[in-house]
C-alpha cells in the first residue's frame, strides 16, 4: 500500500520546523479571536509560514527590545547574582509584554 506524501504548507521546509513559543501563542489568540482568518490560513497552506515569521519577528524584536530596556535602565553594579538575575527577568517580561502587544496580538 501506498501512502500519499502531504503537505500542509507550500514549502516543506516550514512542515519540519518546530513551533516556537511565540508562533504558538499568535496561533491561539488567532484561534480565539479570528478563527475565520485561522481557518483561511489553514486552507490556503499558509498558517506553518505564518506561525513561523511570527515567531522569528517576535524573537528579533525581543532581542533588540531587551538591549534597549538595559541602556535604558542598566545592570545594578552589585556582586548579588540574584539582585542581577531579578534585574534581567524584570527587563525580559517587559520585552516579552511589548511583543503581546506588537506581533503577537495582530492579524496578519
């Protein structure tokens, strides 16, 4: 017996690839919110890119956002490893509030 090779998407190369946390998050605000969109994505084997270039967008953006975040408020000059570790995740969830915000939350 033969089995047919399907695709969801258009390029294979998105198929393979793993959904990232942020990818799968626009995936359910997509879900709850425009599920007519969703389902177009879907149909028109675009929804893996899609998920895809959310994801990469977000992870650039919280990159470049976190850079920001520690010029505008720079790393406490302590030897507390813990008082820098509480400084880094603060400035991480403001990017991350940010991204919600500007990539995750939008229609595309």
């Amino acid at each position: 017996m033969q089995y047919p090779n399907l695709q969801i998407s258009a390029d294979e190369k998105f198929d393979k690839k793993e959904t990232g946390r942020f990818g799968s998050q626009w995936k359910e605000y997509m879900k709850e919110k425009h599920p007519q969109r969703l389902s177009e994505l879907i149909a028109t084997g675009m929804i893996n890119e899609m998920i895809c270039k959310v994801d990469e967008e977000a992870e650039q953006k919280k990159e470049a956002l976190i850079q920001q975040l520690l010029n505008l408020q720079p790393m406490p000059e302590t030897e507390d490893t813990l008082a820098r570790a509480g400084h880094m995740e603060l400035i991480t969830r403001q990017a991350e509030e940010i991204i919600l915000e500007e990539v995750i939350y939008q229609v595309r």
